[in-house]
C-alpha cells in the first residue's frame, strides 16, 4: 500500500507543461527543408561473398568452364592427399570446378536407405571428386608422372603430349578408345531398361 502512494505520488508530480512537445505536431517553419538537397537513388547492400566461395559466371549467368590439363580416358597419378601414389583412369570431367573423378580413388561410404521390402539398405563406397591440380598425367610404358604439353602434327592435328617422354596422349588409338567406351555406355544404358520392362 505504502508503495502505491508513493508511485501515484510521483506520477502527480510530473505533470507534463502546454509548453512540451510532446504530443503536439510540428509547425511547417520548424521542419527541415528538403527542397534544397536532390534525392539520390536507393543503393541496393550487395552481400560480399568471399573469394573462394564466389562461383565464376559468364555474362549469361552460366558457370565459366575452366581449361583443364586432363581428359576423360587420361591415366592419371595422384600427387596429394590422401590417395598420394595410385594410379587410375579418369572417368568424368567436372569443369567449373576444375574437380575429376578417378576410378577407385577418393572413395568415400555413402548411406543408402531402403527403396521398399524387397531391397534392404545398404552402405556402398562411391568415388567421389578431387581437384585437377592433385593429379599429374602418367605414363604406364615408363612409369613416370609427366606435365602436358601441346604440340601440332605434320596432318596439323593439335594434341597434347607427355613433356617428359614425348609421348603423344591425344594419339588416334586413344581417340577411338575413349569413342567405344562411350558407345557401350550408350548400349548399357538403352539396354537397361528395355530388360526392366
């Protein structure tokens, strides 16, 4: 009780004066003028993402493909990480990333859960990406790792060849290698579902 009086007591004795401004609407001669400073645009807060987070894109907003030493049907050598010293074959090319997937290198465990009754879940290993600047070309006759090299023929065919051995990788036995292994993929991939059905 004794604390209601004293805050009513209070509250009497900040009486607000006809003098104070609050409450009241400013007069047009107390307001600032406007008129003597032009408007600027609106400037839009454009969040700054940071260098290696950025993904590099053309004029048409699709991803820049970066120019890559390796191909897909290049054996390759792993000079980094954990995979450091195998050997395999490139299998596919990802290049606004600049990242390749090798086979058998860099697997990873990957979760699968059942689809129905009849297949159960199940943990497979998949092969996932590693960056292009981990891998240097290979040579199998010689068995030494080698930079690229890109020279142009007497036919005036430009291929890349091996810097250390002189060996030619864009040779036309690779060229039709890599041609039939992209065919039966082809047919693997017609002939899947025609025996599904």
């Amino acid at each position: 009780m004794a604390s209601m009086a004293t805050l009513q007591s209070n509250l009497a004795s900040l009486s607000i004066s006809s003098s104070s401004f609050l409450g009241q609407r400013l007069s047009p001669s107390s307001r600032l003028s406007t008129q003597a400073k032009p408007r600027e645009p609106l400037s839009y807060i454009v969040s700054k993402v940071k260098r290696w987070e950025r993904k590099e894109c053309k004029p048409n907003s699709l991803p820049a493909l970066h120019k890559m030493h390796v191909n897909v049907g290049d054996t390759v050598k792993v000079i980094s990480g954990k995979d450091k010293g195998r050997v395999g074959e490139v299998s596919k090319v990802i290049r606004h990333n600049s990242t390749i997937i090798v086979d058998d290198i860099n697997l990873k465990t990957k979760h699968v859960k059942s689809k129905g009754e009849d297949e159960p879940g199940q943990i497979i290993k998949i092969e996932a990406p590693i960056h292009s600047s981990n891998v240097m070309l290979y040579s199998k006759e010689k068995d030494v790792v080698s930079r690229v090299g890109h020279k142009t023929l007497e036919n005036g065919k430009r291929v890349r060849y091996l810097l250390k051995t002189g060996e030619i990788i864009d040779g036309p036995e690779q060229f039709q290698k890599r041609k039939l292994k992209e065919k039966k993929k082809e047919v693997e991939v017609v002939a899947t579902p025609a025996t599904t059905s």
